[in-house]
C-alpha cells in the first residue's frame, strides 16, 4: 500500500488526473513529533499530573507513562477499540501507541470482534471508546453523501460524526454536477478532497494496491479494475 492524505483510492480516475494538484494542495500529515507537539501545546493539556507543572517533551518515551494533564490533572488519554485478529489493529499497536507516549498521549487499544465494534461506533452499546479503526471500500460510482454530510449525523454511516457547513458544501456539489460533466465533477472532488483534508474527520492510514495474477489463458481481464466487484467482473471473462 502507499500513504494517502485524503478519503481516495489510487486507481481512482479523478485522483490519477488530479495527483499533482492533490499533492500540492493536501496538507500531508508526516510523522513529526515537534509538530505534535507544538499543536498539542495550544490545547488544555499542558500539565503534569499536578495541573500546575508545565509538561515536559523532553521527559516523555514510547516506553514510559509521563503524560500530558490539564488544569483539572486529567490525563490525555484516548480509548481505541479495533477489531482483532485484524492487521491494522495490530498495526497501531505497534506503531500509533508508542509514537503517541512519546508526545505524552496516553493512548489505549482494546480488541474486540467487529459486531461490537459496530455496536460502539454507532451507539447501540454503551460505551467510553473515543476512537476506532475499520477500512473503506471504493465503487465506480464515488459519493460521499452519507459517509461526510450532516445530513447522516447519528444516522449509522457518517461515522466521525462530521457536521461541517463547507464539507457540506463541497459534497453538494459533486452530487450536483451533471453526469456528462466529467470535467466539472473531477474539480469537485478536488475541492471535497482539499476541504476534508484540512477537517480530518478520520486518518486514512494507507491506500491498499491490488493485483490480479492469472494464467495466459483468462482472457477478459483488462475489464477488471479495483473498483469491479467479482460478481460483476466474472461475465467479461473467458478461457482460451
């Protein structure tokens, strides 16, 4: 997979003709403690345990408990629940929770099977969990709609909870363009992109690249792209 800084795919038309301007637009969220930091300095927890000492970077370590507090002595601390047996659980265990103690984050994972993890992330089950990790899947057909609009707040698909006038906008927009308008369509994601991107309702993590490996006999496969489903990709094919 690569690093992505925005709710696409790699194999997405819209996104391969508009990578350049993408990657001079997109706030790009490298790995940068100092820059952690100094955005985590500009909220409440700027405390030691007693609420009155400033915190200390230097003192903090991806393997020790010296956390960030604010005035009240509160820790700042993040509930993460993800599915487990899961490789990106696993993945943020090992890389987000040390990196996140190192800026005096105190930051939990919990695992679990994914029927609770829906049940939390939607609010049937009670619960105190405050981040989660789960995968998008991508179609021919891109619309944000129900995943960023207000409009499905607490409704079960916009899952951040994302209530932003200009996202809202931008989305409105994309599903307004006329479906002859490719071009128009294409600048409207662009700016979906750049807005959701300074927002970050989620943190994409990475995008996945796929491939497809068959003998010389298929014929048919160059129908298939990510985007193709195997129900609808098994009627191009044929053997030789």
């Amino acid at each position: 997979g690569s690093v992505v800084n925005g709710p696409f795919g790699l194999s997405q038309w819209f996104y391969k003709e508009n990578k350049d301007i993408l990657d001079e637009k997109l706030i790009k969220y490298d790995y940068n403690l100092s820059k952690a930091n100094e955005l985590l300095d500009k909220t409440p927890y700027v405390f030691e345990k007693d609420g009155k000492t400033p915190f200390d970077p230097e003192k903090a370590s991806a393997t020790g408990d010296y956390f960030r507090h604010n005035a009240e002595g509160q820790p700042l601390k993040i509930r993460h629940f993800g599915s487990e047996d899961n490789n990106v659980t696993e993945l943020i265990i090992s890389q987000i929770v040390p990196a996140a103690r190192e800026v005096g984050m105190d930051y939990l994972v919990e695992q679990g099977d994914f029927a609770t993890l829906g049940a939390y992330m939607m609010g049937i089950e009670k619960n105190d969990f405050n981040a989660f990790n789960l995968a998008t899947g991508f179609t021919a057909v891109y619309d944000p709609y129900t995943s960023s609009h207000s409009d499905w707040v607490g409704r079960g698909t916009n899952w951040s909870d994302i209530a932003d006038e200009n996202l809202d906008k931008a989305i409105e927009k994309v599903r307004s363009t006329e479906p002859t308008d490719r071009e128009g369509y294409s600048k409207a994601l662009v700016e979906y992109f750049v807005t959701w991107n300074e927002l970050l309702p989620s943190l994409p993590l990475y995008a996945n690249e796929y491939f497809d490996i068959a003998s010389p006999r298929v014929k048919g496969l160059e129908n298939i792209t990510p985007e193709v489903n195997w129900a609808s990709a098994i009627q191009y094919l044929s053997l030789d």
